[in-house]
C-alpha cells in the first residue's frame, strides 16, 4: 500500500478509542505512582467523546477529520493529556491538508509536525520522562524506514516498535516535567502513563494501515 486515506485514519482514531477505554485502568494505575491517577480516565473520556463526535460519519479530508479530533479533545480532557493530544491531532491535520489521502513520506510529515506541536505546548526533551520519550523515537523511526525503502505499513510497524521501547525506556528515568517531577528519584521504577497511551497511538496506527493492507 503507498498510501492512507481518509478512512484508514479514521480507522486509527477509532481502533485508539478502542484501545485506551480497555486500558484505562492500566493507564490510570501507572498515573497514580507519578501523577494524578486520572490519565486512562481523561484519555477514555476524551477518545469517547471523539466517537461520539463522528458517529455520524467522518469528514471527507484528513484535515477535517485530525482537526476534529484535536478540537474534541481540547475541549473535553482535562489535565495535560487533552491540551497535548488535541495539538498533536491538530497540527498533523493543518499539515496533511485538504487532501484525501496520504503517501509515506507525507504521513510521516504530519505525524512529525504533531510531535512539534506536543514539543512547543509542553516543552518536553528526550529523557524527561514524558510521552515525547515515546514518539519522538516513532517518528524518527518511520522517517528511518521510509528512507531505507520501506512501505508504509513496514514503516508505521517500525514506528509502533519504536515507541514501545521508548516507553519500557521511561521504567528508569527520573521525571524532569509534569507532577511526576515532584516526587524526584522515586519518579523512577514506573512506567510514564503519557509514553505508554503514546505506544497505544502508534500501535493502533500500525493495526489500522495493517488492516487495510
């Protein structure tokens, strides 16, 4: 396959929902070592009122559709997890376009143009314990095997595997941003629930474009 269109994205966005409500109380357990013990709630809320929002039907380009999710997410999650989401969504949707479809490279942009987005609202680096510490090693990795000649789905593959590894590699870091950064050295020891719903995303993207193979 060459490249995703609307509704393979859509796809994604569904299969996330999906995947996150099941693992909510995963995802809300890991925060309640380091955070606020609210992330699998605030990402089910916001994924749920996301699906309610295109019940009746996605909109007819990847920029309306990414934009709908962003803005869903914004204004329905609380914490940071809406705030970072809703810009990751949203500035890969002003990137994509009023297009239908995206070939590899022009998926990769968009999903880079996010992780840019995340960077410029939480001002995250490599290390600080954050879902940057998952995505960033995703998008580097799709760029890597887009470069090398690879297809889409061998690429969003690689990416999914990337941000599993960044989130295992969270296990042992000590948190430099968030509310886990309050608890210093014992932030260390857990897993960080932003970088593990983050490998969820990338995850979900592979089963998406995998399922439409």
């Amino acid at each position: 396959m060459a490249a995703v269109d609307t509704a393979v994205l859509a796809d994604w966005v569904s299969r996330f929902g999906t995947a996150v409500t099941e693992k909510r109380d995963w995802l809300t357990e890991l925060d309640s070592a380091i955070g606020d013990a609210d992330h699998g709630a605030n990402m089910a809320r916001g994924m749920s009122a996301v699906g309610e929002k295109l019940a009746g039907g996605a909109p007819g380009t990847i920029d309306e559709l990414l934009k709908t999710v962003g803005m869903t997410l914004v204004s329905s999650v609380g914490g940071a997890s809406g705030p970072l989401y809703g810009t990751f969504f949203l500035r890969m949707g002003m990137t994509a376009g009023a297009v239908s479809e995206l070939d590899g490279p022009a998926l990769a942009t968009a999903l880079r143009a996010g992780l840019d987005g995340i960077v410029a609202r939480g001002k995250a680096e490599a290390g600080d314990k954050t879902m940057f510490d998952a995505m960033a090693p995703a998008v580097d990795a799709m760029d890597a095997a887009l470069a090398e000649g690879s297809t889409v789905a061998d690429a969003v593959t690689a990416a999914a595997d990337a941000a599993e590894k960044g989130r295992d590699a969270t296990l042992l870091l000590v948190a430099r941003k968030g509310r886990a950064s309050y608890l210093g050295e014992r932030s260390a020891g857990h897993l960080d629930p932003g970088a593990a719903s983050t490998a969820i995303l990338f995850d979900t993207l592979a089963a998406a474009v995998a399922g439409s193979a």
